[in-house]
C-alpha cells in the first residue's frame, strides 16, 4: 500500500526500471493508483543539484516512440507531466487492459484533449466486470472538479448489473462505494424490502441507513411483509426511527409504546407521534411510569419523555428520581426538571457529590443560570484533588461562570490539578479573566495573577494588575 506522494515516486521510480505493476502496488487499492499518479510528477527539491522534473525520468526517460513501451513504463507515461505525452499514452493504453485505471483518473485531467481521449476510451472499455473493479476508484476521482464524467459512465454500465454482481460493492470498506451500490440496487428495485430493512440494521453509514430503510418501508406491499422488516429496523441502533414511524402503518399502536423510553429522543418524538395517531396519549404513559421513584426497571428515557411531553405540574414526578439508584435516571430527572423550567438551584446543588459523571454534567448544565447563587467557598472545596474528576470539572465550570474573584481563585488552584485538560481549562480561564468595574480586590489579585504569572508576558500582567488596581 503506497501511504503518500513519497510513496508514489518510489512506486514510480520503480516502474522506471521494469518492476511489473503488480509487484509495486496493490491494484485493488484506489489510493495506490493515485499516489502513483502524482509521485510519478514529484520533482525532489532536496537533491544536491536539483534537476528539472522527477527523479525517474534521469535515470530511465522515456522514449519519443511510446509504441514499443511495456506496461510498467507505458504507467508512467499515462502520469507524466507533460500533457502530449500522456495523450499519446492514452492512445497506447488500450494494449494492456490493467492501465484502464490510470485511463480513470485521465478522464479528469486538467487538459482537454487528455481528458476526452480518455473518456473516449474509458466508454468503450468499461463493462460490468470491469467497472466493479473500478468503482471505488472511479467514485474517489469523482470528487474533483471534472470526475463526473466516470461517474455518470459507471452509473449506466452498473445499471446493468444483477443483484449478485452488485453485492460485491455493498461490503466496501469506502462509504461513498455502498452508498452508489445501494442507490442502484434500490433504483433496479433488485433487493426485497427484508433484505433493505437488514442493510439498514447493519451498515455503519447514515447515509446508508437512512436510505435501506426508506426504500424498504416504501416497498412494503403487504402486512404480511411488516415482521421481516420492522424486525431489524427495530433492533437497529440508528435506523429505529423509520421502523418505529411504520408501526402507525401496521397499526402497532402496542409496539410502538416499546419505544417511548428509548434512549434516543428521535426515537421517543417518533414513537410519540404514532401513538397519538393511533389514539394513544404518551404523558399518561411516561407518568404511570414515573410515579414509583425506586422502581429499578424505570428507564431513564421515559423520565426524560416525560419532561419532553409533559407540564410544569410534572415536575413533582421528577423530583423524587432524584435519588434513584440508577444513575441515568437521576441525570435525567435533573434534565426534565431544567426543561420544564423547575430546576431549583437549593434543591439541586447537593447532586455535584453524586458518584456518576453523567449525573454531575446534567445539573452543572442547570444550574449555569443561576451559579452566582450558589455557595461560593462549598464549591471551592469542591475543586480540590481529592475530589473526584467529574466533581472538579462540575464546580469549575460553575465558578467559572460566577466570574469575579472566585473564578479567578478557583482557576489558579487548579493550575497544578493533576488531569492534563483541568489544568489547560483552568490556564485558559486565567488568561481570560479580567476584573469587575465595580469592584476593587487589592492585594489578592495581585498574589493570584503572581502564582499564574507563567501564562503572561510581562506586558500582559502589568496590564491585567493595572486592570485590578493593584500594584506591579
């Protein structure tokens, strides 16, 4: 595998000396064919005596007459810099089928007649077989500003392709290759809704996903066809919300309540909206749920879903799960209460102990509003080291949203806290901090900026002194 343009003109240099094709890059690999293309122009400035153009054309140049060229050598002449040579070598390519790749990547050159001799050829050569094994390099050359061309070429010789030939293109490791393979498939209506519902579930890409599962929910003729494909659609982790939007179509008002405590909102505002259409009501719901704050099966989206549907009065549901024993559902106990604008900063406060992070990020995110209010010296404690991370990071980024004084001591205690990113956030506010207008610290200040006097220049802290009304 040639990793970059160095690769490439070692490729090339290579090739100069007779190396066949195979036995310098992997022909398979789109990237390979690319690198070749441009280290075969790569001029090495770092010689002694530079000399024009790349190193292999000094020790084995090519010849006026390219009708007698092998194939490794006629490859270079299909990527050399002089544009005449390489229009010649188009012409040429046609004796070896294996340079059909390096005639791909001529279909968009930056001179024309290059460019249209290859597409010439590229038209004419191209067939089934042989575009599923350029499709990859085709679909990157395509990016560039003239690729689209092969493209447009690939799309019709592959609209010929069978389901079993396509196949091959849909476990590509390139994104952009099954995203093409599955356009056409779905266009040649070549796979059963089953089959589309199950790429949806399994396939990576987004894209992808979303695609599967539009088509095949589009393609769902019959209810009989329903449990094949919501089956995977369902149990997928991204896909779900096209299979739980196909329940109102079945009328599976019953399934579709299995989703209003998924973990994903869409997922949630999805299952909510097939419910009410199918005459359900998701508050009542995710309030039975809600009212047994030690239930140990709660999950934690339907005490979020609840905040999400629900009304102010909810709130008195929410706030006993504040002490559930699961920690996901204490995290969004304290976020419904913050959407439902019910998040009490003194009730709350207290949870920056809690033992989960997840907990301790969510009521940081509350109480931001209201952190002047909130006990300046009790968070300060917080900020010390033998405070667990999650508990440092949650008091910091409050008091650094007080502002003032505090901020600025919080800040420079936590200039030797031993977590790498804590230290670089705390430096970071320190640069930031200015004084407020109406008040005046004297001498604290000064000892402050003193112990930080590292961030600064010397310009800078006399500034930031002069600033705080302090001394230099």
């Amino acid at each position: 595998m040639l990793e970059d343009i160095k690769d490439g003109a070692a490729a090339a240099i290579r090739l100069a000396g007779g190396t066949p094709l195979q036995n310098t890059l992997d022909i398979a690999d789109p990237g390979d064919w690319l690198a070749l293309d441009e280290g075969a122009r790569e001029v090495a400035w770092n010689r002694p005596q530079p000399l024009p153009g790349p190193r292999w054309e000094h020790s084995a140049p090519l010849p006026a007459d390219l009708t007698q060229l092998g194939e490794s050598r006629l490859a270079l002449a299909l990527c050399h810099r002089d544009g005449r040579i390489r229009q010649e070598a188009v012409r040429q390519s046609v004796r070896y089928p294996g340079l059909l790749a390096l005639v791909v990547i001529r279909c968009a050159d930056w001179v024309e007649p290059v460019r249209e001799h290859a597409r010439q050829l590229l038209r004419e050569a191209l067939n089934v077989d042989s575009a599923l094994g350029l499709a990859p390099l085709i679909l990157r050359v395509g990016r560039r500003d003239r690729g689209a061309f092969g493209v447009e070429v690939l799309g019709q010789i592959l609209g010929q392709a069978s389901r079993r030939q396509l196949s091959a293109l849909f476990a590509d490791p390139d994104r952009i290759v099954r995203r093409f393979a599955y356009r056409l498939a779905i266009e040649g209506r070549l796979l059963r809704p089953a089959e589309l519902a199950r790429a949806a579930a399994l396939d990576q890409d987004t894209v992808v996903q979303d695609l599967c599962a539009t088509a095949a929910l589009t393609a769902l003729g019959d209810e009989d066809a329903y449990e094949h494909v919501l089956s995977p659609l369902l149990s997928a982790r991204n896909p779900r919300t096209a299979g739980v939007t196909a329940l109102r179509r079945a009328g599976r008002s019953k399934q579709a309540e299995l989703f209003l405590g998924d973990r994903s909102a869409l997922v949630r505002a999805c299952a909510r909206y097939v419910v009410r259409q199918l005459g359900g009501d998701p508050a009542a719901w995710y309030r039975e749920r809600c009212t047994a704050p030690d239930a140990p099966d709660l999950p934690p989206g339907a005490v979020i879903g609840l905040a999400e549907c629900g009304n102010r009065a909810d709130a008195g549901l929410l706030q006993p799960l504040l002490g559930h024993p699961v920690a996901g559902v204490r995290a969004r106990a304290v976020a419904g209460l913050q959407a439902l604008d019910r998040a009490d900063a003194k009730q709350l406060w207290p949870l920056l102990d809690d033992p989960a992070a997840e907990v301790v990020r969510e009521l940081a995110t509350a109480l931001l509003p209201s952190a002047k209010e909130l006990p300046a010296d009790w968070l300060l404690e917080r900020t010390s080291s033998e405070r667990p991370r999650h508990v440092r990071v949650g008091a910091f980024r409050l008091l650094d949203a007080r502002g003032g004084i505090v901020a600025l001591r919080a800040a420079v205690g936590l200039l030797g806290d031993p977590d790498i990113k804590l230290r670089t956030w705390a430096g970071q506010s320190v640069q930031h901090w200015h004084p407020s207008p109406d008040q005046r610290h004297g001498d604290e200040v000064g000892e402050l900026l003193d112990r930080s006097r590292h961030l600064f220049s010397d310009y800078a802290l006399r500034r930031r002194k002069w600033e705080a009304g302090v001394g230099g």
